[in-house]
C-alpha cells in the first residue's frame, strides 16, 4: 500500500500506517464470515411469495431452531468454509450443532492443527455497523434443538492456518463440549464467494457421547 511519497516520508506517518494496516486486517476478518450473493445483474428474478403454511417454522433471529426428531446426543454437521483470497490470515468455518438431549450442553472451545487456534466469534449489526466479537464463555448448544453458525451470524475463527485453505481441501477440528466431550468434524472448503453448500442438510453428522 504506497500511501507516502518522497516529500511526505515523515516520522509521523508511522501511526496512521499501522492504523491502516489494523483496519484492513478487521476488513478481512468481517469479509471471512460475511454473507456473499452474486452480483446483482448475476441474481434470479424476484418470485412470487409462496404462501406459508403449518409445517414451516420461522427461525428465531439468534439461530436456534428446534428439529425433532433428532439422535440422540450432541452433533455436529454440514460443515464447511471458503476458500481463503491472497493474503488472509483467518478463515470463518461453519456448520450445525445439534443436541438431541434432554439437557443443553455448551461448545467450549475448538482446536485444529490446520491453523494456530480457532475461536467462536458473532457477528451482529449494531447501530446500523457490522460488529464481531469473541464468544469467551463458549456457545450454549439448547436441549433438544440445533443451533446454526452461518455467515453473518455464529461462526468459527480460524486464526493465522498453517497454509491457505484452497477450495477442495478439507480441514479437521475437534470440537470441545461442555458435556459431551469432544467430536471430530471436517470442514469442506468451497469456492472463495460460496453462500454454502447446497443440499447438505442433515448429512454427515458426527456425534460426541457423554461422559
């Protein structure tokens, strides 16, 4: 980023530049776990809204969602991410918890050797910015229901990965529960501006059991 010339090469420039190289790097971090469409001249044409009827559910705005019948235990499943753009140096990855469960357990931490550590992050407009935060205390998984971490919303934060995730690679993390213990996932990687896979609900869960 050539922001100086020969006759502004200032000592006092040295601030504003790490400050600019602070901000690009959130920029990149809000930009991993960010919701993507297509360009507008690239989306379909709006359709008639179709009625709603008895057996569809609104989602409540903080994710959670019921889904009976469900196995028994907590899962994880339909995990995935996006192919990393030159230069990042987090990935957001994404996926379903599910706790079949009569008591709701928590998602304490995440661990994976494809990157240095891993964090579970939120992201939520306020005041009309977008904002993310790091979820210290872990992600309540509720009894009997599911919890999504999706762009724009939940999600995993791979911070500084061994090498870029290219699209076609997959990652493993091992999820830390509060109850359940730890359950093995693997994250698939699809294409740099990928909204998620399609078709995956429900498919290649992976369950922890009690201890």
């Amino acid at each position: 980023m050539n922001l100086l010339s020969s006759r502004t090469l200032l000592p006092v420039r040295a601030p504003r530049l790490r400050v600019l190289a602070v901000a690009a790097a959130v920029t990149a971090a809000l930009a991993a776990c960010s919701p993507q469409s297509p360009p507008e001249s690239q989306q379909p044409a709006p359709q008639p809204a179709e009625p709603a009827t008895d057996t569809v559910a609104a989602m409540p705005a903080d994710g959670t969602v019921a889904s009976m019948p469900m196995p028994s235990g907590v899962g994880a499943g339909d995990a995935w991410m996006r192919a990393m753009p030159p230069g990042a140096k987090v990935a957001g990855g994404f996926l379903t918890l599910r706790n079949g469960g009569a008591d709701a357990d928590r998602l304490l931490s995440i661990h994976s050797p494809a990157a240095e550590r891993v964090e579970v992050h939120e992201m939520r407009t306020v005041d009309g910015m977008m904002r993310m935060r790091h979820l210290e205390e872990g992600l309540e998984v509720p009894a009997g229901g599911e919890i999504r971490l999706a762009p724009g919303g939940y999600h995993l934060m791979f911070m500084q990965p061994a090498r870029p995730f290219a699209e076609g690679d997959t990652v493993p993390a091992t999820l830390v529960f509060e109850h359940a213990g730890e359950v093995e996932v693997e994250f698939r990687v699809l294409a740099l501006g990928a909204s998620g896979p399609a078709g995956q609900a429900g498919d290649g869960d992976h369950h922890g059991g009690h201890h």
